[in-house]
C-alpha cells in the first residue's frame, strides 16, 4: 500500500485512485472486523448452545423445548424415561402428542391466540394437568412453561414432574380423612351412647342396688333373732356385696367420665398438693402409724389440680394399705432427669416411693387394669380396684406417662411425668 502512494499519476486520476483504494481497504478492514465478530458471537453462542444443551439432559426433569408452533425441538433424557418415547420419536412433532384430552384439541387454538395477542395465560406459571404416555395411559403432572427470546425467535421450554405418588398420597389422606370423620361421627355417637348408659347405671341400676342393700339390712334388724348364725352370715354378706357392687358402677361411671371432662388445667404449687393430701389422710396415717415425708421441694407445674389431687391421694392410700410394714413409711419427691433400669430416659419426673410388700414384675401392667386388684377381699370397706387405673387415665389426660420399679421385699416406686413421655419405650395409654 505504501508503494502505492509513491508512484505518480495524473493528478485528478491519482487523487481519485486513493480515494477508492482508501474505501475499498476501510471496507475490508471492516468486513474483517464483522467477520470476527460474528465468529465470535457465533462460537459463544454454540457455546451456550452446548452447556444449555447439557444442562436440559442433565437435569432429573423432564424438560420439553418446543417452537411458536407447538413443534418439539428438544426432548431430554428424563422426558424420554417419563412419556416413553426417544428423542427421535418426537423431534420435530407436534407437542400435542403428550396430551390426553381436553388438552389435545384445545393446544392449537391456544397457541393461534397467543400468535395472535401475546396474551401469556400459562407462562411463568405452574400448573397441574395430564400428561400420556406411548402407552396411553394417563397421568398427573406439574407442569412450569417459561419463554425463551432469541432474536426473532421465540421457544418455550416445559419442566414437568410425574406427580402420580402424591396425588396416590392425597388421594389416600382424603380416604383417611373420610374414614377419620365416620370414625368421629362414630365415637360421638357412642359418646352419647354411654352418657345414656351413665344415666342409666346412675339410676336404674342403682336403684335396685339400695333397695337390695336396704331390704338386707331389714331383715338383719327384724329378724336377726329368728335366724341361725349362718341365715346372719349370709345376710351381712349380702349387704356388703351391694355395697361393693354400688361402688363398682360409681367408679365405672366416674372412668367414663375421666376421658371426656375438659381439663381445667392452671399453674399449680403441687407442693401445695400434697400437703393438702397428706393433711386430709392424717386418721388414716395414724391407725396405720405411717408417716409421709417430701423428699426435697416440689415444683410448680400446669395440671388439673382436683385431679392431680386424686393421683397422689391414690398412689399414698396404696402405699399405706398394701404393707405388710408396722410403720409404712412413703417419700414422695421431684427428678430433672430419670434414668430407668431399662436404660429408658425421661425428664420432670414424680415419684411416689414405698417400704412395702413390693410388686412382682409380673403384675406391673395388671395393676393398671379396672378393677384388678392383686389382694382379694370381702371386706367392702376395701377399695374395687380402680384406684390405679384412674390414675394411669388422669396422667394420660396431662399427655404424661407412669410406670413403677419395685422389689418385692422392700418396696415400690411410682414414676410419672405431666406433658412429656419417657424416652426410649412406648408409653402407657
């Protein structure tokens, strides 16, 4: 170029020559320049292309790119596994292929409007709708659509998951749930059932009961002297029999009731608790020469205090009774943590302590049961044997939990917690 401009011509002719080789080097220093830039764009652009295109296999979702058109232009492994088709058997096919209908008829004329108008109903969002399989068979799915602009051009590119384990789920917790309320409507009705029943025992049954202890003791009154020793014998024992058994339908009623009283649960000094149980035994505790001793303080705890009342008044009167002591002696006290023999583990822990005859390991669950009590007796001013299990119920009521270690021998203690169960073991109901 510089050898050139050192070679003379006419003037004008010469002038005008380095004007068009000055225009024609600038054009091609500038075609060169779009050349580059082109490459370079393109080879960015097949760059993205690549990692756009392992991103969209790599993914777990199906993915489905498709045109303005409907048309597929790119099905990826996970699309393939879920609709059972190859990438070879969809590219370039209408995507209305993987829709039952309603949505196969109507994917045209959505896409007609949306050529149309712009309007986007679906893009951005997440819907649930049918997918088919090659097989035909129908199935939920998620499906999310986003629009991707290229120059002029304008895809889509669908993410779909097979839903077909939780709408399996949904449908079973509806069917729980169905089940759940006939179950509800069944226990009202039985709820009502056995409010008729209390009714009933409160009245019904007990009335023949007293008259049946009343008419005993008459006949023991008018005419004890026109009996022998075992006309009398058996007179008293029937007295006492009605007795135990007015007793028994009272405790059975006052059971019933236990599991569907409201709690009238407030923050409670159970300290406070147990020297006002204490206080009223104190006859008892004489006649027997027991002593009741609190072992450290006694926190305050949210409870139902008549309630709580009763568990310790039972666990002590038990405590008192079934020792074969000639000084029954019952500690009562507070643990932070409790750490069983069972290796089992539980925290903010009662415990009603013993010097008794001791529990065998075999009776630990009887004792809870209603009415079963391990030392039989006629006498009806013994207890039915329900005292345990309205215990065991209040607990449960507090979402608390009892169980006792004893040793035949030497003695018993029970164990409770108030809104916590023990750690490592299935809890009572």
């Amino acid at each position: 170029m510089l050898g050139f401009f050192a070679v003379r011509h006419n003037e004008a002719a010469f002038w005008q020559e380095i004007a068009n080789r000055t225009i024609t080097a600038a054009t091609l220093w500038l075609i060169a320049l779009l050349v580059y830039y082109f490459m370079r764009n393109t080879h960015y652009l097949e760059g993205e292309r690549v990692r756009f295109g392992a991103l969209v296999r790599g993914t777990p979702d199906a993915v489905v790119v498709i045109d303005e058109r409907g048309t597929i232009k790119n099905f990826n492994p996970a699309a393939e596994s879920m609709f059972g088709y190859s990438l070879q058997e969809t590219i370039g096919r209408n995507i209305k292929m993987l829709m039952p209908e309603p949505y196969h008829s109507e994917h045209d004329g959505y896409l007609a409007h949306y050529r149309q108008t712009g309007e986007e109903r679906i893009i951005g969002t997440t819907r649930m709708v049918s997918g088919r399989r090659k097989n035909g068979i129908v199935f939920p799915i998620d499906l999310s659509i986003s629009a991707v602009v290229t120059g002029h051009t304008k895809t889509f590119v669908g993410i779909v998951r097979d839903i077909s384990e939780r709408v399996r789920q949904e449908e079973r917790m509806k069917t729980t749930l169905s089940q759940l309320e006939a179950y509800t409507a069944e226990l009202e009705r039985s709820n009502h059932d056995l409010d008729e029943f209390a009714y009933i025992a409160s009245h019904d049954l007990k009335e023949p009961l007293r008259g049946l202890h009343n008419h005993s003791r008459f006949l023991l009154e008018d005419y004890e002297d026109k009996l022998d020793e075992d006309g009398v014998r058996r007179l008293n024992r029937l007295v006492r029999l009605s007795q135990r058994m007015e007793k028994l339908v009272n405790d059975l009623l006052y059971f019933s009731r236990l599991g569907r009283q409201q709690l009238a649960v407030k923050r409670t000094d159970i300290g406070l608790i147990v020297k006002d149980v204490v206080a009223t035994m104190e006859l008892l505790l004489e006649e027997r020469h027991a002593k009741v001793i609190i072992d450290g303080r006694l926190p305050e705890v949210v409870c139902d205090a008549p309630r709580l009342t009763e568990v310790f008044r039972n666990l002590i009167t038990n405590a008192i009774k079934y020792t074969d002591k000639p000084a029954p002696l019952v500690s009562i006290g507070y643990l932070d943590r409790f750490l069983g023999k069972d290796g089992t583990v539980a925290r903010n822990v009662f415990f009603v302590k013993d010097n008794g005859k001791g529990i065998p390991q075999e009776f630990h669950e009887d004792i809870f049961r209603i009415f079963k009590r391990l030392e039989k007796s006629q006498d009806s001013d013994d207890g039915t044997g329900a005292g345990l299990t309205f215990v065991r119920k209040i607990i449960a009521r507090h979402n608390g939990d009892i169980w006792l270690e004893s040793e035949v021998g030497t003695g018993t203690t029970f164990y409770f917690t108030l809104g916590k169960k023990r750690e490592g073991q299935n809890a009572a109901a």
